[in-house]
C-alpha cells in the first residue's frame, strides 16, 4: 500500500479464509475491501467451485477460456490464495500455524467435516481462545437439518421469499441473484466486526453459527411479521406492492418502467401529470385504501395511459412533476448511467490471466471519509501466493516449501 494511501479500517486483522461458493466469500471480500488481510485457503488442484462456473471466463492473450470464471471474479478480490491439502497431518500442521496467526477463521463445509482435521471450533478454541470463528452451512450447526447440504436456491425455497416472488397465476420465482448467500455473506461480515469488538474488550473469542436458511427467513422482513401476528400467508404479486397502490412496473411504448407514488399527493401529481386529473378526485382512487380496494380497475386504466408514451418520456415528465419513477435498466444501461458512473461503481483491476491484462468488478458501495476503502489485489489465481504467504507467516524456507510441494502438501 503506498504510503499517502490511508490504512483501511481493518488494517491488521487478519482472516484465514476456508470458505468458498458465494457466501463466505461475500463476506471476506466485504472485510478485505476494509482492509483486512484474506488467505483464501484452497484445495489443491480443485479450489474454490465457483473458479469452474462458466462460461463466461476470462479469456488469455489468444482468446481462449482460463480457468478463472467471472462468477468467481465477484466476491474474491483483495485476497491471497493459498493451496494446502489439509487432509495430510502435514497440511493440518500448516493450517494450524495460520490459525495461531489469525484474527478470524471461517468455513462453510458440512458439519463436522473440519472435526476430521481438528480444525473444527471445539478443537481449536483450546488453542486460540482469542480466535472468532464463523461457521456458515445451509442450515446452521443445529436442528435436524444440521447434517443436510444446503444451497441458495433451496433457501429461497424454504425460507419464503418465493411465496412472494412471481405473478400471482405463475409459479413461484427464485430472486435473479443468490441473495440468500450473499445476506449471509453480509451478515456474517457484520457478526464477526461484533465478536472482534468483543474479543478486543474481554480477550474472548467466539464461534459465529450462520445458517442460509436463518438469514432467509429473517429478510422476509415485513411479510413474515404479518404471518405472525395475523396468521395471513402474503400472495405473490408479481411487481405490485400489497400495501400501496401504484407500486409497480407499467408498459411503455418502448419497454417497462416504475412507478412509485408512495402517496396521496404523488398520485395526484400522476394523475395532472399523464393528462388525466379527474381520475384523482374519482372516490374510487382518492386514497390509498380505496386504491388498493379497487386495484382491478385502477391498473388496467393506468396501463393504457402508460402505453401511449416512451420510457423516456415518462422518466422526465414523472421526475418533474415529482413522482418517483425510474426505467427498468439492463446492465448496459446501468453502467451507463451517469449516476453509477459519477458513483464509481465498475472498477478494473490488473489480472495476470487476463489477455488484456485486466478485468473489470463492481465496486463496494460504502465511501468512507477517513478511511477509503482500497482495491489492493485481484481475486487471485489458485495458489498464486501459497509459497510467499508461508514464507512470511511461517518463515518456511526454499528447501522446506520444495519438500512441501514434491508431496503433495502444497501447490503454487
């Protein structure tokens, strides 16, 4: 880091980093992007799944797919990988010795696998009592699915959220994104910043338990409140808003965008605004209540209007008037628009792999005045850094390493 670079936040925490897919990943790259140091500890000759998830990969000089997938590239920068085979005494040594010199250790293999290895919490608190330790499985390290496998797409299941995403005569729809990892990602991101506080007062580690299907059920948020005190199931849909009416997307004449008139007075201003100021002094649709009441009629009548003007017609007419509205962006228009990009939110990082010599990522969303956060490192390659880490955490020298590597306990 140059020295006029301000140190991050988290700049001597460091994180020994088991996990892979998307979850914990989420969850380093949040730390690393803070300032933390990540070693992403990695199965030689296999790594994290998601490096194999494509196409899309990054392409080398001649054209041709690497081994690095752009699902990979998402949550992955800023971390050292480092290849160990910890299933040989050897490889369990290593990570041991990491493990003495880390702040944070987190994993989301099945329960009880890390037993095997006495790299598991009950193992490794007697050792390292200053150690956070976060466990992030399906459905958490409890319960009688404890044992089972689990996956975002069976979260979202069985968590609910697609019992309220889709058209009401469709099938239930998954979100577009694996948000039930990614908010355990986050989640657990925020959970360890907790217990380090605490270890930094009371000098007492802790184990994190983090379950995907746990973080489902809590970002259910208000339909899940209203199912516990009124004992109502909430229906899907679709993009309409259960409890505000105009809340949803409307055909244009050239694509789709969204209202939002959150209020009386933001529908009236719809109302003057499309030509049509009667319908808001119509009993039927003066508030909100009667609004939702006669949604049938309302909608269809608003869809027609909605029909005769462009996107961007309606996006400057609403906007003036002061009603909140906004197109429905595909990527290329996302990070066309001029906010994003005032915003800085696609960066492009150096990538030896790449044969442009680059790749491009989103940037983390906070902007912190004292402490910015840094993008010091690609989503490495596996085990780009295995020897240099051991070198500098251990003081491995170059004949132990080559001896290391000719059986098989590490790989470069």
């Amino acid at each position: 880091m140059p020295p006029s670079e301000p140190a991050g936040a988290l700049a001597g925490i460091r994180i020994l980093d088991l996990s892979r897919i998307l979850a914990g990943p989420v969850c380093t790259q949040l730390l690393a992007d803070y300032g933390a140091e990540v070693i992403k500890l990695e199965r030689p000759g296999e790594g994290d799944d998601t490096r194999k998830w494509g196409p899309p990969f990054v392409k080398d000089a001649a054209g041709a797919d690497t081994d690095e997938s752009t699902f990979y590239l998402s949550a992955n920068r800023n971390k050292r990988s480092v290849a160990i085979d910890f299933a040989k005494p050897e490889g369990q040594r290593l990570v041991h010795a990491l493990v003495a010199r880390a702040d944070v250790m987190i994993e989301n293999l099945k329960v009880g696998t890390l037993a095997r290895y006495g790299l598991d919490w009950a193992s490794l608190r007697v050792d390292f009592p200053r150690l956070v330790y976060c466990s992030i499985t399906g459905f958490g390290q409890t319960g009688p699915y404890a044992e089972r496998a689990g996956y975002d797409f069976l979260a979202q299941g069985m968590g609910g959220i697609m019992s309220v995403t889709g058209e009401p005569a469709g099938e239930p729809v998954k979100v577009g994104i694996g948000i039930a990892d990614i908010m355990t990602g986050m989640h657990a991101a925020v959970a360890i910043l907790a217990a380090l506080r605490h270890r930094d007062a009371t000098g007492a580690g802790q184990h994190i338990d983090l379950a995907l299907l746990d973080t489902q059920v809590s970002w259910t948020a208000y339909h899940a409140v209203e199912y516990l005190n009124t004992g109502n199931n909430p229906a899907r849909l679709g993009n309409a808003h259960a409890s505000v009416v105009p809340y949803q997307v409307f055909p244009t004449a050239d694509g789709h965008v969204i209202l939002a008139a959150g209020n009386d007075s933001q529908f009236r201003n719809w109302c003057r605004a499309a030509g049509v100021a009667d319908i808001a002094d119509d009993a039927r649709y003066r508030t909100n209540p009667a609004r939702i009441a006669n949604r049938d009629t309302l909608i269809p009548l608003m869809q027609a209007i909605f029909r005769t003007r462009t996107i961007d017609d309606w996006v400057e007419t609403l906007r003036a008037a002061g009603v909140p509205c906004g197109p429905i962006n595909t990527m290329d228009r996302v990070f066309a628009d001029p906010q994003v990009e005032a915003r800085a939110m696609a960066i492009e990082m150096a990538h030896p792999a790449s044969g442009t010599g680059t790749v491009h990522l989103v940037a983390n969303p906070a902007k912190l005045s004292a402490t910015p956060l840094s993008y010091r490192r690609p989503p490495p390659m596996l085990g780009e850094h295995t020897e240099a880490v051991l070198s500098e955490a251990l003081g491995l020298d170059r004949a132990t390493l080559a001896a290391l590597r000719d059986a098989g306990v590490i790989a470069g």
